[in-house]
C-alpha cells in the first residue's frame, strides 16, 4: 500500500530503453504468501465493502510493498454468520471463489445463490452486495485484473449517489447497451456441478473460466483447477502469462526455471539449468512470474488441489500457448 493511501496501477521507469533491472528485483522477491502475509486491508484504505459483520484482506496487489505483479490481484472477503458486507459499484470484473459457507448476491439488482466451491463473477459494471443468511461465517478468494482496467482509464466506482451537475446531462440510459452482445445470458455462478474432470497434457484439471466458455460472464480472468496425486507432479510447462495459485488442499512445491532473452536477429529463449524452489502449504498463495518454466509437487501422502489463475489479457496479445516438456 502506498504511504498515501491504496496504489491502484504502479509505475513502470528505467534510466535505460531495457527493463532487466526491474526483472531481477521481480524475481528476487519471495513467491510463496501464507495466512500471515497481508498486504493491506479494509479499514486501511477505508475499503467500501467493510463492514461489522465482514472483513476484507489482501494478500497481493499492485501496492505491495515487495512487488510482484498487478495482473492480478488476490484477495479474501469475510462474511460472518447472518451478516453483509456494503454495495458498490466498480467497472472492473471481480472472480470469487467460495472456500467456506454459502451465501448470495445482489448483483444489479437481482439475486444469486453460491456455496462452497462454486466460482462466482461480480461482472463488468456491476452493483453488488453480497450476503450470508446462515449460521455459519463464509469465506471467499477473490481474483481480479483491476489494474488493467485502471491502467485503460476505466476508473468510474464507489459506493453510488446523485449525479454531480445534474443541470448539465440528460436522463438515464441504460448502460448495458455498450457491452458485448449477449453477456446477459451467461452464467453468474460457475458450480462444480457445471464442469468436468479432464485428462490434459497438463495433467488432470477443471476448467472454470477460459476463453473457450462462452457460458461464463467474465472476460479477464482464466480459472482452473489442478488435481495431482500423492507423490505426483505436473507436467513443465512454459508460458509468457504470469500465474496465481492457490493450495486448495495438500501440501507441495514448485520448480521455476528462468527464461533469459537473447535479443539477436530475432528473440531466442535460455530456460535455466538448475531451477529455484518454492515450498507451499494449504491456504498459501504461490506466485509464478511472466516467462517462467515451472513445475508443481505434491508431498508424498498428501494429494494436491490447486486453483490455477491468469490474467486473459496475454492471450489477446499474442501469448495464447503453452509449451508442455
């Protein structure tokens, strides 16, 4: 967080046209962020969520005071046993996965209902609030590519009120007649119910979001989940995006093998010999940098469970394949 108050896109400068010093400090940083490790929260940057009976934590953002990324950022929300957090509005997306409890959401107006691992979109533009009328307290990880809505100048949010210069516009319009055709017929709530197990050559996953639902309201991140035995690993696998990964369940670690550039008559890849390792647990978050090999481990006698995160925004610029060894 800033000494001011929340950073909402942080600045990129350099002396020199290459950026490889700012890389290094990049990849210098820890990777792996327990329960402990709260970047910021709530009542520190007077949140509009936060309330009584919620809470609101991060665990990385755009601000951290050791950088990481602002593709994404990850944060908790809190909601105890029949209470509710405040309504706001944003322009950006937000994807909420359901860790605990149950619950539902008014989202422009209208209701949605969502339990334990469902995967829920607070879509574009969207007025929301969200509610736990049961007895006991639900917990949600909440993904989101903010920056690069703010980063395009898609800056309009809060918590609402009367129009400033009323005198000077002219009645209502309704928004939604500039988004993409058709979104208000996809699905706000994502259960595990609505998607399948499949053998890949990533190994065994769930695909919650991709560009290739068409079904889900949510455009900027991507969203899987990763079932690897006892014992087991994925595959390596190299990709430009940076990736997000929360420990579902198990205990494990992964591999990263750097990718230097070599900026000849084209670009050339060096994957790195020895690579560096990362230790997680249940609960933590592990971060995998831009251009990175990595690789995933299960402990032996725990079955890892991880929820797998990109921002969708490489895959419109030109990064949309992932090289499996």
């Amino acid at each position: 967080m800033g000494e001011d108050g929340r950073v909402f896109v942080r600045g990129l400068e350099s002396d020199k046209y290459e950026l490889e010093a700012f890389r290094r400090r990049q990849l210098s940083h820890p990777r792996v962020r327990d329960e402990k490790f709260v970047t910021d929260h709530g009542d520190a940057v007077a949140h509009n969520s936060t309330t009584k009976k919620s809470r609101t934590w991060w665990r990385i953002g755009p601000g951290d005071e050791e950088f990481l990324t602002q593709t994404l950022q990850v944060h908790f929300v809190e909601i105890d046993a029949h209470g509710s957090n405040r309504g706001h509005g944003h322009q950006n997306e937000a994807a909420f996965y359901i860790l605990e409890g149950a619950g539902y959401e008014i989202h422009d107006d209208q209701r949605y209902d969502w339990k334990t691992g469902d995967f829920v979109f607070v879509h574009t533009d969207s007025v929301h609030r969200h509610f736990n009328p049961y007895d006991e307290k639900a917990l949600a990880l909440v993904v989101k590519a903010k920056s690069s809505w703010m980063f395009l100048g898609l800056l309009q949010q809060g918590r609402g009120g009367p129009v400033e210069r009323p005198d000077a516009f002219g009645p209502r319009e309704d928004w939604s007649a500039i988004w993409t055709p058709g979104v208000l017929d996809r699905r706000k709530v994502i259960g595990v119910e609505d998607t399948v197990w499949e053998d890949t050559e990533l190994g065994r996953v769930r695909v919650m979001t991709s560009p290739q639902t068409d079904h889900a309201r949510l455009f900027s991140v991507d969203a899987f989940e990763w079932a690897i035995d006892a014992g087991g690993s994925t595959p390596r696998y190299w990709k430009m995006a940076d990736e997000v990964l929360y420990a579902l369940a198990g205990d494990g670690y992964s591999l990263h093998w750097e990718v230097q550039a070599e900026i000849a008559e084209r670009y050339y890849a060096h994957i790195a010999l020895e690579p560096t390792r990362h230790e997680f647990a249940q609960g933590d978050v592990l971060y995998v940098p831009q251009n990175t090999v990595a690789q995933h481990f299960a402990a032996d006698g725990t079955p890892l469970r991880l929820l797998s995160f990109q921002n969708r925004l490489f895959k419109h610029l030109g990064y949309d394949n992932v090289k499996v060894f």
